[in-house]
C-alpha cells in the first residue's frame, strides 16, 4: 500500500463494463504484472483507503457539490478523472 500524509491507498483495477474489480493491489507495479500477466483491458484507479471516491473527491477540491442533497446511487457509483488512473489494452497501457 502507499502511504501520502497518512492516507492509504490501493490500486484497483477494473474492466470495462464490469460491476466489481477484477483486483486490488497494494502496489502500481504488482498490478501492472497482473495486468500483463492476462493481457487485460481496463483501468487502473489509485484509490485512498477508508474514504470513499466522492469525499475524497470533495476534499481535495477535485468536485466541488452544487447545492441540495445527492442521491446515495450518484455517491455509490462515483468516479473522479482527477484521481490517478491509467488504462490498458490487451494488457498494455494505452
């Protein structure tokens, strides 16, 4: 896991189109081995560990909430472009 400020994160990795991650990984590089490993198509997302993308998103000024209340399924399936990602193609970056 990588450690920032006391914050830890993870690297999932998911394909597209699929509902859950195909794999979490404590380190980019494991990852990309597995990644290879397969030739997998996806993306790999670096994710802090014990907060979820939204808040995280919000408190690093990367979304910034209009007002009202958001749904619980807009939280749930929330993604960030800020957030660092890389994706791949028959398991290459791309």
């Amino acid at each position: 896991m990588i450690h920032s400020n006391e914050i830890i994160f993870v690297w999932v990795f998911t394909a597209p189109g699929g509902q859950f991650p195909g794999g979490v990984f404590h380190s980019k590089t494991a990852a990309e081995v597995w990644i290879k490993k397969y030739n997998l198509t996806g993306t790999l997302t670096k994710y802090p560990v014990n907060i979820g993308a939204f808040d995280f998103a919000v408190e690093k000024g990367w979304y910034k909430p209009k007002e009202g209340k958001y749904s619980s399924d807009f939280i749930a399936k929330f993604s960030c472009a800020s957030m660092e990602h890389y994706h791949f193609e028959d398991g290459d970056y791309s």
